[in-house]
C-alpha cells in the first residue's frame, strides 16, 4: 500500500511540473563574452539610428508585422499606370490580356478592390469584359500588379475600366509610373 501512495505522490509530483513547465522553453542561449571597445562619440542622428533596431529586436515580432491601416469608408484615391492591352493565346484560346499598375494613394486601406474592364462594340453595345479582385486590403501606397483576361469577340471595338471598393467608390487617376 505505501507503495502505491509513493508511487501516486511521485507520479502528481512530475505531472505538475511537466504543466507549469509546457509552452514555456528554457533559453538555451549562451552568454557571449563581454568585449570593451571604445568608439569615437557619435553624433545625435547616428546614435538615433542606432537605438533604432535595439528598439525593433527588443519587439521582435510585433516590428516584423506591419501595423494595417483601417479601411476607407466612401471615396478612395486610386492611381493607375497605362495600361498595355494585348492579344494572346492562353491554352489553345485567343485572349486580349490588360496588365497595369494600381497604387492605394488614401490615407487608409482600400478593402474588396474591384477592377471591371467592359468592352463595347462600334455602336456602343456592351459585348464582353473580365473582372479583377483583390483577395485582402491594399495598405496605403502599396502597388500592385493587375492582369485581365478577356476572351476575344471580333465585335470588340473600345474599352473601360471601372474601379470600385467594398465601402464606396473609388477616384481613379493615370499616373505616369509608381
């Protein structure tokens, strides 16, 4: 019987130290040896600097992550480069493929972007088009790269662009380049 009691004890025993130890490693770093070296003092600026990423490795991950800005709510500043309109064959299929480059030039992120590119005939009926969504937020200033793959009609004459967000609608403008 004192066996048994023993063995439970025990047994209790490295259980809870097995539970306050989990999710919690022992630092396995070894202490580098200490080195004096004198320097030259430094200007302001460059002590500045150099704070700077003692600063991002004390935060470690929350520095590596970058902070995402709340969505624009209304109307949204957009800015596009031209864009290149050409015909290829994608798997055996004729396809006249628009690439531009659209820049979120708001203040905050621009979620759901949507891009519609609608074709028209010579007497200005719709005929075809194709569509491009963003799959999360574009951040402010971020630049992305934008492909539409339209199927072609021998009816196609001109194009548009219609640029639109999940909460509004959005003021497109050509840019020269990003």
């Amino acid at each position: 019987m004192k066996k048994y009691r023993m063995l439970a004890c025990a047994s209790a025993f490295f259980a809870c130290t097995a539970a306050g130890c989990a999710g919690t490693p022992e630092p396995t770093e070894e202490a580098a040896p200490a080195t004096v070296r004198e320097e030259p003092a430094a200007p302001a600026a460059d002590a500045a600097e150099q704070a700077t990423p003692a600063a991002s490795e004390q935060s470690g991950e929350a520095a590596a992550r970058p902070r995402l800005a709340a969505p624009v709510r209304g109307v949204a500043q957009l800015g596009y480069t031209k864009p290149v309109v050409k015909n290829e064959t994608i798997g055996g299929k004729q396809f006249v493929t628009t690439t531009m480059q659209v820049k979120n030039m708001a203040l905050g992120s621009i979620a759901g972007l949507q891009i519609d590119e609608f074709w028209y005939d010579k007497a200005g009926n719709p005929v075809t088009g194709a569509n491009f969504r963003h799959p999360r937020p574009l951040q402010p200033g971020e630049v992305i790269p934008v492909t539409l793959e339209t199927p072609v009609n021998p009816q196609m004459d001109r194009n548009q662009y219609s640029f639109k967000h999940a909460n509004g609608e959005i003021t497109a403008s050509l840019q020269a380049s990003f």
